[in-house]
C-alpha cells in the first residue's frame, strides 16, 4: 500500500509543477490535424446554474478556439443537483443539458454515468429519468445502462472506455433515504463484468475506465477503500492508462510509483468547490481548487490530457503513451 501512495516525481519539470509557484496557466498547444478529442466535465448539474453556465461557456469557446470537433462528451456524474420535477420532462433538461452544452459545438454523443446525487429521489428518482431519458430519438444524452462499454472514435477507434456506476457505499457508511447506492447483488454483478471485460482482447491502443468517485483524491472525499479493495488491482492487473472520475469539486492528476494507471480527476463543472486535504506537493503532481473542464487529445501513438479553468486557460497538462510512459508538459 505504502507504494501505491508513494508520490511519484519523474523530472525536475515534474516536481516544479508540484510546488505553489509552479502552479500556473499555460497556453494550449494547437492539437495536431490527426487527433481526435473528447471534452470531460464532472459534478456539473448544480442547482444554482451560474458556475455551471460559466464552465460550459468556456467549453465552448474553447472548442471553437481550437478549431475541435469533439467526438463526445465524457459526463463524470453528480449530473442533477436538487430536484428534477417531471423526471424526463423537466425543463432543466433543456437548459442544463441541451442548451448548455449546445449540438452546434458539441454534436457527438455525451456518455453519462451516475454520481450520489444522482440516485435521489427528488420528487421521483433521477436516475431512472437519465436512463428514460437516453431512449429518447434524438438526443445526445447516451446512458444505455448503469455500466457499459465503449470504443472511441466510433470509425479506427483509439481508446476503450468502461463506462461504471461507482455508487458501491463505504465500510460502515449508513444510506438514508433519499439516496441509494447498488445493491450488493449489483456490486457482485458490476464487479464480474468489469472483469471479464478487462480480460478480454483490446482493439484499441489505449484503454480507460470512469466511475464518478475517484479511487484516489486529495480533495476531502479522501481516497476510496472500497474502490482501492475492489477496482484497483484491476487496473493495476491489467494496465489500465486512465482512470476518470469526480465527485471531489477540484482538478486533479495523481501518478503513483510503479501504477500503470493515471488517475484523471475532473469535478469542477459547477457544482461549489472544496478545498483540497493533501497538498499536490505531497502528493501529486497536480490538484487545485478551481472551476473547469478538461480535454483529451488522442492519436494510436499519444493521449494528451488537459485540465482547463473557467476561463479556458490551461492549468495543468500531461502526456502518456501506450506503453504507459507520461510526460508532463509545461508549455
């Protein structure tokens, strides 16, 4: 255990980056012609929509800056705050959803999955509105199950997303109505599935896996020992390159000592922000306490990562390759 948390500094760019004063905004590179992109948000469907409203702006602008033709939005959960009156008939769908993040900029389909909040019954259960809501012709909003699987770009894939529900509860953690988490038999199912998919042949040069809650975080969720006891030697096992979650209101990048896994953290979509437990200079290289969103650039040879505030500047961004090796980039 004590190497799994063991910080992890690669180069002297490395470490600079881990210190306060290292801490700044670079200048997005222009992608290159071949790549293919996903925009990543998490924790985004705040009740109050101002923060929100301001992130998804800023998305925008930024893909249309860049000249980028997303294949999709990725949607790390906790996608309903509050109520949902009307369940798929809620007008927030239009103006959270769709007019937020509008087809004219992002016309690829937005892969869900749910977070805590999601599972509240507020009058009616949200949950079951997402899932109704992805049978709907028409929409974007793509959430065919609790768990599922993916290969993007649709045409010469690049990268294998196991979509999971991540709501499995913690050791002694009491669930009060409203909210629910799987059920045991749930957890076993998903469990066995995330397995036997693992264990399959790749098509694919790289190879992901998103649930809401993080399974490492420096934000004051902490990590997850139920995700650490059950999902982490998966990843570990079968070389997974990234690992995507929220929940934790922050951006986060968090490498350990011989882990294959990177672990993605994207949780600044709108919903108020926490401040961090463990600072990125123990433990990083990168976590900060900001409104943002995140890009992920990708060719068969590179995936580049990049964590971007409400502004569209680039806070923190990496590379890594199929074999597992990354590099932080500092400009």
């Amino acid at each position: 255990m004590q190497n799994r948390r063991q910080f992890v500094r690669q180069s002297v760019a490395f470490s600079a980056l881990t210190t306060l004063g290292g801490m700044r905004s670079f200048a997005a590179p222009k992608p290159g012609s071949d790549a293919r992109h996903l925009i990543v948000v998490g924790d985004w469907g705040y009740d109050d929509p101002k923060a929100q409203i301001s992130v998804s702006r800023a998305m925008g602008a930024y893909t249309q800056q860049h000249t980028l033709h997303p294949e999709a939005l990725l949607l790390l959960g906790d996608n309903w705050y509050g109520d949902l009156p009307g369940g798929v008939d809620c007008p927030r769908w239009k103006t959270n959803f769709e007019d937020a993040y509008p087809a004219s900029i992002f016309p690829g389909p937005a892969y869900a999955i749910p977070g805590n909040h999601d599972y509240q019954v507020m009058p009616e259960s949200k949950l079951a509105a997402e899932l109704a809501y992805a049978k709907r012709p028409g929409t974007r909003w793509t959430m065919p199950s609790l768990w599922y699987r993916v290969e993007l770009p649709a045409k010469n894939p690049v990268l294998t997303l196991i979509a999971l529900d991540s709501n499995v509860g913690y050791p002694g953690h009491s669930v009060k109505l409203p909210n629910f988490i799987l059920t045991d038999a749930q957890r076993a199912e998903q469990l066995a599935w995330l397995e036997a998919e693992l264990s399959k042949p790749l098509n694919t040069p790289f190879l992901a896996v998103m649930g809401h809650h993080p399974i490492y975080s420096d934000g004051p969720h902490g990590d997850h020992p139920v995700l650490i006891r059950d999902w982490e030697p998966l990843l570990r096992k079968h070389k997974v390159h990234l690992y995507l979650a929220g929940h934790d209101h922050d951006l986060q990048h968090l490498e350990f000592a011989g882990h294959p896994t990177s672990f993605f953290l994207s949780g600044g979509g709108g919903a108020d922000l926490y401040n961090l437990k463990i600072h990125p200079s123990e433990r990083g290289p990168f976590a900060q306490k900001v409104y943002g969103f995140s890009h992920i650039e990708m060719t068969p040879e590179l995936l580049t990562l990049r964590h971007l505030d409400e502004q569209g500047r680039q806070v923190h961004a990496f590379s890594k390759r199929p074999d597992g090796s990354v590099q932080i980039l500092t400009s």
